[in-house]
C-alpha cells in the first residue's frame, strides 16, 4: 500500500475544520474518514483500521489526552496528531510525551497538517521496520543460542559414549537406558516435553563417571563402602557438568537418579513423590540395565530374573507406580 492510499481519521467536532482537512487530504490522496466526537471516533477504530488520527484535544465528551492514550494503547501502530489552540500548548505537548506522535497548533496551514502526516508515516514505517529488524536479530540469537547449546549436548554424548565403549561391560549402557526410560515414561503418559527432558537426562545421566576414578569403577570385585560413596558423587557431579546447557527439570533428573524411593540411598535429601519423576523411572531403566550386563566380576542376570529383582524393590527403591508401568511395558514388548 503507497502512503497515500493510506486512511486518515479526522476528529474534529467543527465540521468546517473537517472539512477543509477532508479536501486537502483526500487531494492528496489518502482516503479520509471524519468523526465529530471522541465516542465516534473509539466506535469507529473498533471496526476499521486508520494509519493516522488528527486529534482535536477539544473534542467534546471526553478529555483529548484520555483518548489519545486510549487510541494508543488499543492501536500502537496507529499515529495521533492532535490538534490544539495555541493556548492549549501545555496540553498538546503532555499528548506527545504520552505517545501523540506530532501536534499543531490552530489555527493552521494545510500544508503543515500534510507535512505531519507525512513526517508520521515515515515515522511509523521506521518503527515497523526495527520492529522487523529486532525480531530478526531476535531469532539469529536464539538459533545461534540453540546451536551451540546442541553441539555442546552432543560433545557431551558423544564423551558419554567415548567413556562407556572403553568398557566391554558399560557400551551403549545409556542408550539402552534412554529407550527404555522413554518407553517407561509413554506409559506413564508423560507429556512431550517430559519426555524431551528424560531423554536429554537418561542419555547424560552417566556423565558425571568422567570425574570417577576408572581403577573403582572397573574393580573387578565388590565395593568398599568408601569405593562405592566415591562411585556415587557421579550423579551430583553430572548434574553439575550439565547445568549451563541443559534446562533445571534435567539437571534434576540426573541428581536424582540414584536416590532411592524410600530414602534410604546415600546422602538422600529427599524421598518419595519429592524425587523428580523423571529421576525415579531412570532409576528402574538403569537398574534393569545393570542387571542385565554382564559384569568383570558377575554373570548377566536373564530378563526374568531382573525383572522379578525390580518387581522386588517395589516401594523401597523404586517408586511402585514407575515399576508397574515398567512392568506392563515389558509385557507388552515381550
Ligand atoms: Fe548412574
């Protein structure tokens, strides 16, 4: 649309004044509408769309400022200018530092009312333009945001699975742990972003391993109580190593993933439902796949056997609503 097709909403309750703008403007070629109250002009914008309103602040029913706001609250993109007696200066310009976007004193020249309608319109396209601008930059930041963060989670996987492969016993551990927990979680009914969420979690949920010492974690023999409070900081340390990437709801999950429904796990702070959902069913995915990999100083449980071993710890270590969903799940894939 050129500008001058553009559509200009005259408030004025003297009709001559109307008028006359009408003419001018109309000449120039903007379609012109004319309201003689400020109830006609608010009737009339509810309906229809002006780029400009010519305000006259003496309007009669309502003060001029009130509707000036009123118009530029409910339509930022529209331009007020209003029009006042010379002695109503102080007023016309409290219009602008409320938003007006121009006024001009009566009586005045025509050509001083084209001239500030065309100074609006340029105005206005201006601000549509940075609108646009900013919203692009806007975007750019958060795709390049998202991309780092994405190439950052994936060194994060691929360090994860480094770590894993090095260990006959342990490769490919966390993806079987991720799609079993997503399997668990479809039958929970979890929504689609708690499900993104335990996926991001179960995949990373080991990560914290890279800060354990490797001579403990493949001791090929039970742990000492001590080796084994060391083996465990890894889930607090992992949440910390994923905290600048990763959303709260993850780090969480991997917090937690080894605490036990009870309360009875090493330094537990909390207990029951207060443990993330998502760290309860990574709890029973990694369980079950412990138990069924073979160990340097133990044979691999059989699927029955794990699963009846989960089925026991029903209520202590894992959340019994997690088990029974489990355990569906497994029928149905079995
Ligand atoms: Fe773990």
């Amino acid at each position: 649309m050129s500008d001058k097709q553009k559509r200009i909403l005259i408030v004025d309750d003297e009709s001559p004044i109307r008028r006359v703008l009408h003419q001018k403007l109309s000449k120039e070629g903007y379609r012109c509408e004319e309201a003689n109250s400020a109830e006609q002009a608010m009737h009339w914008l509810t309906g229809n769309t002006a780029e400009v309103v010519i305000l006259d602040i003496e309007t009669p029913g309502r003060s001029g400022t009130e509707v000036q706001k009123e118009i530029k609250a409910r339509y930022p993109d529209t331009s007020v200018i209003v029009t006042a007696d010379v002695n109503e200066g102080s007023i016309a310009i409290q219009c602008v530092t409320q938003g007006a976007d121009d006024y001009i004193f009566k009586p005045f020249k025509l050509d001083e009312v084209l001239l500030s309608v065309e100074r609006a319109l340029e105005k206005r396209k201006l601000e549509a333009k940075i609108k646009k601008y900013q919203q692009r930059l806007r975007g750019e930041a958060d795709w390049q945001t998202a991309g780092m963060r994405q190439r950052f989670l994936g060194t994060i996987e691929a360090l994860v699975f480094a770590l894993e492969a090095k260990d006959k016993y342990t490769a490919g551990h966390s993806q079987r742990v991720t799609s079993m927990a997503l399997a668990i979680g479809k039958e929970l009914a979890l929504s689609a972003e708690e499900l993104e969420d335990l996926r991001c979690s179960s995949l990373l949920h080991d990560v914290g391993k890279i800060a354990v010492d490797q001579l403990i974690q493949n001791k090929p023999g039970r742990l000492t109580p001590e080796e084994y409070e060391h083996i465990m900081i890894h889930a607090h340390l992992g949440a910390g190593i994923v905290r600048p990437v990763v959303n709260e709801a993850v780090v969480e999950i991997i917090d937690h993933h080894h605490d036990h429904y009870d309360g009875s796990g090493l330094h537990q702070a909390v207990a029951g439902e207060t443990i993330p959902l998502g760290a309860r069913i990574l709890a029973v995915a990694d369980a079950f796949d412990a138990m069924t990999s073979e160990r340097a100083y133990r044979a691999a449980m059989t699927i029955p056997e794990a699963t009846r071993e989960i089925k026991r710890c029903a209520g202590t270590q894992f959340d019994p609503a997690v088990v029974k969903a489990f355990l569906k799940m497994a029928k149905s894939t079995s």
